[in-house]
C-alpha cells in the first residue's frame, strides 16, 4: 500500500486512503496480506481476527475493498472477496481537498462516520454471515415488520431524517401507506371523510398527501414570518421617524 500511496500525485488522496484504512482496523478489521495494484486502483483485503484463527492455513472469508483516484475524486468500492460477491458497498468524496482539510484540522468525527455507516458496518454483516458468525445486533438486520413498529414510535420528523439514511429505509417507509395515515393524523388531526361524490380526487397516497401538507404549513409559516419581519420594520422606522421629527421640534421651539 505504501508504494501505491506514494506513487499518487494528490497528497489529499493520500491522506484520505491512509484515514479509511486505519477506521477498518479500529473498527475490527484486519489487514490481510492480498494487496493487488492495477494502474491507479488499490485492492485491499480484510478479514477478522476470529476467522484468521479459525481458518489456520486455509483462506478466511475476506472483504475487498478497492479505493480508485479520479483527478479530485476518490471511489472506494466494498464487497466480499469471492466469486459472487456481495451487494457493492460504495463512497464517492467528490472534494477530496476539502475532506483531506477536516482530517487534518482534528474533525473526524463526521467522516469517520461516514466510512463505519457507509463500509464499514454493512461489510462486517456480509463478511459475519458468509462466515456464520453472528450478524452484530444493528437496525438493518431486524425484520421489515420491527421496523415498521419502530418507525411507527418516532415522531414524524424522526421519521423523515431517518429516511435520509439509506434508500432502504426511505422505500421501507413509502410501502407503508398505513405508516403514514396515522403520521398525518398526529400531525394535522384526523380526516374528515370526503364526500361519496368527491371521494376519488382524494389523494391515497398517504405520505405524499402528508408532505404536501407539510409543504404549505412551513410555507404559511415563512410568509407569516416575512410578514411579522416588515410589520417589524415598519413599527421601526416609524419610531425612528417619530423620534427625529421630535427632536426637531425641540430644536425649533428652542
């Protein structure tokens, strides 16, 4: 790794590949010797120290995870080190400068987050299950049904950011209409029942009827603050004037 490191132009990417390598060992990982380096991609195995023990002198189940510089951009890909494979795990950092500054400045946090939400986690429950290990206890691995449950619990806003995610959780949300009838109904009230005659027009789709709603509230709530802000202003320059005015007066009847 270290000679296809220095052979990269970006000192960001450098520094980038260097940080998502040391999040894969604290995160469990280790480092296993199969390193292959085609052009400008870095393939690099991991395995967990469980399955290096067990396997002795066979070849443990591994993940591969290639990290490929684009110009400022940098593409690491994850799956299982096999035939088949597994579901590609993938990151773009499409301002590798810009990243490269958060590491060096100490606020890591967000991104190494990132890679342990975005790799790191989904490799270890592909690399668990291959092995038949237990998969660790996570929100991605429970059924579809206690999902929904605890969907259901979170306020609608919760929910709303929990959708941003992953596309999953956004698609495991949108198929549960019933989801989010009783989300409108704790936000906005219960429905009255459109009249036989008009019954078709009304949206059934409950989460787009909710986020329309949602829509015109926070709009309504914009304009009424616009409005308050020039009331504001208004009530202002009216003091304003009112005080220049008075201090005139005072002049002139000196």
């Amino acid at each position: 790794m270290d000679l296809w490191l220095r052979s990269l132009k970006s000192k960001a990417i450098q520094l980038l590949v260097t940080e998502i390598d040391s999040v894969f060992l604290e995160f469990g990982f280790v480092g296993y010797h199969t390193v292959d380096q085609k052009n400008s991609t870095l393939s690099v195995s991991y395995t967990l120290p469980a399955l290096n023990d067990q396997t002795k002198n066979k070849v443990p189940p591994s993940v591969q995870v290639k990290f490929q510089p684009l110009a400022n951009f940098l593409v690491i890909c994850g799956s299982l080190a096999r035939e088949n494979g597994s579901p590609l795990r993938r990151l773009v950092f499409n301002k590798a400068g810009a990243f490269a500054s958060v590491i060096t400045s100490g606020e890591v946090t967000e991104f190494r987050r990132t890679i342990k939400d975005g790799l790191c986690f989904p490799l270890l429950i592909d690399i668990t299950e291959e092995a038949g290990l237990p998969v660790p206890n996570c929100f991605s691995t429970l059924p579809d049904e206690l999902k929904l449950g605890i969907m259901a619990l979170l306020p609608a806003e919760a929910l709303a950011r929990m959708e941003c995610a992953c596309a999953g959780l956004r698609i495991l949300s949108a198929s549960s209409n019933q989801l989010w009838e009783a989300k409108y109904c704790e936000v906005f009230g219960k429905v009255v029942v459109a009249e036989a005659g008009s019954s078709s027009s009304v949206e059934k789709n409950w989460r787009k009827r909710f986020t329309s709603r949602a829509e015109k509230k926070r709009k309504l709530a914009k304009e009424k603050e616009e409005k308050m802000g020039l009331l504001l202003e208004k009530r202002v320059r009216f003091m304003r004037d009112y005080y220049i005015k008075s201090k005139r007066r005072g002049y002139n009847n000196a």
